[in-house]
C-alpha cells in the first residue's frame, strides 16, 4: 500500500512534499523568533531594535557638563545624560563623579557651567 519503491513519480512527488513542509516549518519558525526578539526587545528598552542600530543617541545638551550644587557651590562632577527618576520625584542628572561612580541628582538642585578650556 505505501511501497512507493516501483513508482518513480510517487517518489519524487513525496520528496517535494517533504521539502514543502521542511521549507514552511522553517520559515515559520523564523518568523515566530522575529516577532518574539522584537516584542521582547521592544517591552524591555521601550523601542524597537531599528530605531537602536540606525537611529542612534540623541545627544544631550548638557552632556559634558560640570555640575555644581547651588547651595554651597562644590564640584559634584560631570553630567553624562538627563532623565526623569521616580525615586527622586521628578527630572534628575546623571552624573559621573569623579571616582567613576555615577549618581542621580534632581535638576533644580544643580547648576550647570561650561567647562572652562
């Protein structure tokens, strides 16, 4: 019943099918893997995987900064980046000190001057 051994249009007509579904099976796994890296991808960094590889960092404008404390006016260190922080309660500056360590600061606890060349 299923001896296809005589039959040589069986036999070709089997290993087309087998290739079909080899072929569908596979692209559809590369499918599911696409849209899985890019909904992890996207729940974990808040943006899809193009905008990281192409769009690039916008640069911040107080990026290289130094930072100042407005009350008694001491070198905290150097901005890197702003952003906004639960924890401190609103708009803060990363900041590099000068160990290497970066802290987070609110914004309206800093002052901002150019470095001087």
């Amino acid at each position: 019943m299923f001896d296809t051994h005589g039959n040589p249009e069986l036999d070709a007509s089997n290993r087309r099918s087998r290739i079909k579904v080899v072929l569908i099976g596979a692209i559809g796994s590369l499918l599911i893997g696409a849209i899985l890296f890019f909904t992890i991808f996207a729940v974990r960094y808040g943006q899809n995987p193009f905008g990281v590889m192409f769009g690039g960092r916008q640069e911040n404008k107080y990026a290289g900064k130094l930072a100042y404390d407005k009350g008694s006016n001491t070198f905290v260190g150097v901005i890197k980046s702003e952003g906004y922080s639960v924890r401190k309660g609103g708009t803060v500056f990363y900041i590099e000190r000068a160990g290497g360590m970066l802290i987070e600061v609110r914004k309206d606890l800093i002052e901002v001057r150019e470095p001087s060349k």
